[in-house]
C-alpha cells in the first residue's frame, strides 16, 4: 500500500495542475464524487457537512452538491470566514448559492450554540474542515466545533484526513474529529498510519484523476 506525506502530494498536485494543465475544480468534483461511492445512500438519506473555507471545504461543498441532486437532504455549515476563502471554495460556492441548500455560518456564539442540536437533524456528519492546509492550530471556533461533532456520536466521514490531525504525524493538535469512515485521495496519508487507539476509522483510497510523473 503506497502510503504518501504532504510534501509528496503538494508536489504531485502542483505537477498535475501547473504542468498538465488539469483544473483544480476537476479534482474537487472527482474527490466529491470518489467520496460519496463510499456512502450507503440507502441508509443515510440527511447530512450536515461542515466545511472549512479551504480546498477541503471546496471538496465538501461539491460533496453537499451532489448529495442534493440524489435528492437527500443536506445542510452545509462553514467555519471561518469567506475572505479567507481558497479559489476552489469560491468557485463551488457560487454554484451552492443557486440551490435550495440551507447554508449557515458559525461566526457568532448564538450560531455555536445552537449547532449541537443543528446536528440532531441528520444521520451522518461529513467533516470537510480541513485537510492537507492544517499545520498546528485552528482559528475562531473551530475547536468547539470538532469538539460538538464528537460528543454527536453521529456517524462521521472525514474527506481526506481527519480535521485536526497532522498530516504527517497523526499528531492531534488539542482536538480532532473522530471519523467512523475516512475517504482519502492517492495513496494512505503517512499521518493516518500513526493514529492512537482514539481512532476507529475505516479508510478507504481513492485516486481523484491525478496522473503520476512519468
């Protein structure tokens, strides 16, 4: 099993985007769509993912997108602010902002505190917070917020890599999600070969349409 650390897929991605002109947006879709293969679409019929505002987040936007058009019931939740936003995350947006999809942002302490029982609404959680972007910390309320998806207990898909957990340590910076299920892209990410007995998850590898150097 190919197991691959941050610099390696940067490199790979930069290769498949900059080199052979491959847009970024095609990657995203791909990941949504390697993603949701791996959900039982008989059983899990609402969703709420939170999304940073990062590439990762662009992976769950498309995801919320997609869900919809199978006719389930989704609801996205955005840590962190849109001026902060990658170039992928804009660009799924604006496509979410034409949908009958309910979009909140957790910003304010009434919008935290209400998004405990926000959750009880679903049957799965899909954390699209962050992913290869997380070095050391969080900002805002993002620690609550991961802190909130555990203490749920509802069935949670993490896109890529668990939000909180280093990409090439599998160290947890004070918190991080506890994914029943991790779809990850390329190869098994050094960082989830490390994990404590804290994490329970199935991970499954897909590859997202990036070709390798010849």
């Amino acid at each position: 099993m190919k197991v691959i650390d941050r610099k390696s897929f940067q490199d790979l991605e930069t290769y498949n985007i900059e080199k052979l002109g491959i847009d970024p947006n095609i990657l995203v879709e791909q990941a949504a769509l390697k993603t949701i293969k791996h959900i039982d679409l008989d059983l899990r019929h609402s969703f709420a993912i939170i999304c940073g505002v990062n590439k990762n987040g662009s992976y769950g936007l498309a995801i919320a997108r997609n869900l919809f058009a199978e006719g389930k019931k989704v609801y996205i939740y955005i840590v962190d602010s849109l001026n902060l936003a990658s170039e992928e995350f804009k660009y799924q947006y604006d496509i979410i902002k034409n949908l009958d999809i309910e979009v909140s942002f957790l910003e304010t302490l009434g919008d935290l505190d209400e998004f405990p029982s926000e959750l009880n609404k679903v049957n799965t959680l899909i954390d699209a917070i962050s992913g290869i972007e997380f070095e050391r910390s969080f900002q805002g309320p993002t620690e609550f917020v991961i802190d909130c998806i555990n203490k749920s207990r509802i069935y949670t898909i993490s896109v890529d890599i668990p939000s909180g957990m280093d990409y090439d340590t599998g160290e947890c910076n004070i918190v991080c999600v506890q994914a029943d299920l991790v779809v990850t892209f390329l190869g098994l990410k050094k960082g989830l070969t490390k994990t404590s007995g804290i994490y329970k998850q199935d991970i499954k590898i897909e590859n997202i349409g990036m070709i390798k150097r010849g």
